[in-house]
C-alpha cells in the first residue's frame, strides 16, 4: 500500500472515549493498539480523531492514570498522526514531548525540545506527530488548578490565562517533568492497587507543584517575602507537631501549607534553612523514625509489621519496606526480629535468677 492510498482511505472517525470504556478508578491502566482510531478513543474524556500518514502497521500504547481532579498518561504512537483534541471543558491540558525537537507541532507551531504543549479545554486543537513518538499528559481541573495556586503556591494565575500553545520551561526543567511522571506511572503500575484518597491528593499536589516549578503556568510578579529566622523555626516545629498528631495518615506539602498558611515555596525555604531539607523528605523520614520506634517495642504488644506500618500511615507495604531500608539500611521485619530477640534473652535471664 502507497502513502497516497493510505491517505485516502484513512478513518477519521471522532470519540469521546469517556463513552467508550469504563472509567478507570485510581489505578494505572495499560492498553495496546493496533489501529490509529483505537488509539484514539483509549484515552479517557478526549474528544478526538487519530489519522494515520504513513504506511505500515500502526501500534500504540497508553498508560493512564485517572485521579479524582487530575489525568496523567503517556502515550506512544509508531507513526506520523494528524490528531484534533479536545478536553473537557473548565480543564487544562499539558503535553510534555520527550522526542527530539521539531518533530511535533500543535496548530502548525513547532514544540521545540525545551517546551511543552498548553490548551485548555473546550477548544480543538491539532498535534502533528512524527513516527516513534512519545509524550506524556496531564490535564488538570481548572477549579482545582485556581485553588491550589491560591491556597498552596499564593500565587494569583494570570487571567485568563494566555492563549499559547508552546510554552518555554527550559530542556532541565522539562527532563524533571518527564522524569516525575514516568516514576508516577511506572510505580502506579507497578503496584496495580487502587490508590487511597490520601496518596491521590499527594500525588495530585506533586505533579501541580513539578509543573509550577517548571515555569509551566504564569503567575502575577509580585515579590514575596521571607519569614525571619525565628519564625522559620517555628513553621517547621509546627508542621512536625502536625504530623506527628496526625501520625495515622501521610501529610502532604499541600496540606501542610494550607494547615500552616504559607505557600509551598515558603515552607521549602524554611526546610532548606532549617533543616537542610526538603520538607516532603523530612516529612516522611519523621514517620519512618515513628515506626521504627514502634518496631523496636513492637514485641511487647505482639504488633506486625503490617500494624505498626498502618499506624504511621504507611498502606503500601512493599514502598514502606524500600524507604525503610534505605534510611536504615535493613528491613522492617529484621528490626522487629532483633527486638523480639532481644526480649526472648531478657525474659531468659529474669528467670534463671
């Protein structure tokens, strides 16, 4: 078959796929195409058609990830596609290439190697991909976008936000993107559980807090000042106390910026100053400190490890066991074994005397 043939006989036909396909629910889902409109329609609440332009036998993959405010996916295509897209109204979509630059284009405008691609949603817009081409998205609600920009970021979007469709972040910056999402996904997947309330949001605030620091969004330029040293201090012993009142459950950034009333860039900057840290790190190295005190007495109360992990907020057993180990350099399990060891010989030389 030539290209012209091909291209003449393409299938252009349009899917809301959101009426194709249940809803995934909070979990990473992997799908394999052999044909360009499967593709098409493999993406959840996309309204779109995939027309394929070169010849040969099409394959596509799409691995997605659906949260309760947020959609994060990446998804690869074998050949040049002309695709028109468009999201759910009151909703933002990036796309973040990771091929070379120049061998994509939304509305005829070249993503160049150091920018992503921007629309909002309820607007058509046309990607022109080449062949072997990856590219990760994430489309985000627009409600929830303002709100955590206010509540988390303080900072006032600019509105309405620019009507662009290339927005330049830099080759370091874009390559932190990339490299968070595809962990995102590949654990997600990985895992295969659904994830909990908790862990979504974290996950949600995560990839919103990686986008602003890649300069994705435009933000007011008013200057913002930095809390004296005492203060500081004091933010960074309050969102110790929060955690540790809240042992049961993990805390995010997000939260604790709302909890605290400061923004996320503020709360890293007393971390850094303080602590020489970023506060997610010492966040979650405060409740694996909780837990391996646990452990230790754990013998005297005939805890698990499963019991102590869920008591500090820790649901996912086998990351609980890798973050554990690699703080302390041994498993959860030897720490309680080391500890009911240590009590069987206690027990035994109490009562030889």
């Amino acid at each position: 078959m030539t290209i012209g043939t091909l291209n003449s006989n393409a299938a252009s036909a349009a899917y809301t796929s959101s009426t194709l396909a249940p809803q995934p629910r909070f979990c990473v889902q992997t799908r394999v195409a052999h044909d360009a409109d499967e593709q098409a329609r493999n993406l959840h609440g996309w309204h779109q058609t995939y027309d394929q332009l070169t010849a040969g036998s099409f394959v596509g993959g799409l691995t997605e990830l659906c949260l309760d405010h947020m959609q994060v996916f990446v998804e690869t295509t074998s050949h040049t596609l002309r695709q028109t897209c468009e999201v759910q109204k009151d909703a933002y979509w990036f796309g973040i290439p990771t091929c070379r630059a120049g061998s994509g284009r939304i509305d005829a405008q070249v993503i160049g190697g150091d920018a992503l691609a921007f629309r909002p949603g309820g607007i058509e817009f046309e990607l022109l991909t080449s062949a072997g081409y990856e590219i990760f998205g994430v489309v985000v609600k627009g409600e929830v976008l303002r709100r955590y920009a206010a509540e988390v970021e303080r900072a006032n979007l600019v509105e309405p936000l620019p009507d662009t469709e290339v927005v330049t972040v830099g080759m370091a910056r874009k390559e932190r993107v990339c490299a968070l999402l595809r962990e995102l996904l590949e654990h997600g997947a990985a895992s295969a559980a659904p994830l909990s309330s908790a862990a979504r949001e974290n996950l949600q605030a995560s990839v919103l807090a990686t986008l602003f620091d890649a300069g994705a969004l435009p933000r007011s330029s008013e200057p913002m000042a930095m809390p004296a040293r005492a203060r500081r201090q004091s933010i960074v012993s309050e969102a110790r106390d929060y955690v540790l009142a809240n042992r049961d459950r993990a805390v995010g950034v997000q939260e604790l910026c709302e909890r605290l009333h400061v923004s996320r860039r503020t709360l890293q900057y007393c971390f850094q100053d303080v602590l020489g840290m970023a506060p997610a790190t010492y966040v979650r190295a405060i409740r694996l400190n909780g837990a391996r005190r646990d452990l230790c007495n754990a013998s005297r109360d005939s805890r698990s490890v499963q019991d102590v992990a869920a008591a500090w907020g820790f649901w996912h057993m086998s990351q609980f066991a890798t973050d554990y180990r690699k703080l302390f350099g041994m498993r959860p399990s030897d720490t309680l074994k080391a500890a009911t060891g240590v009590k069987s010989v206690v027990s035994s030389r109490s009562s030889a005397h």
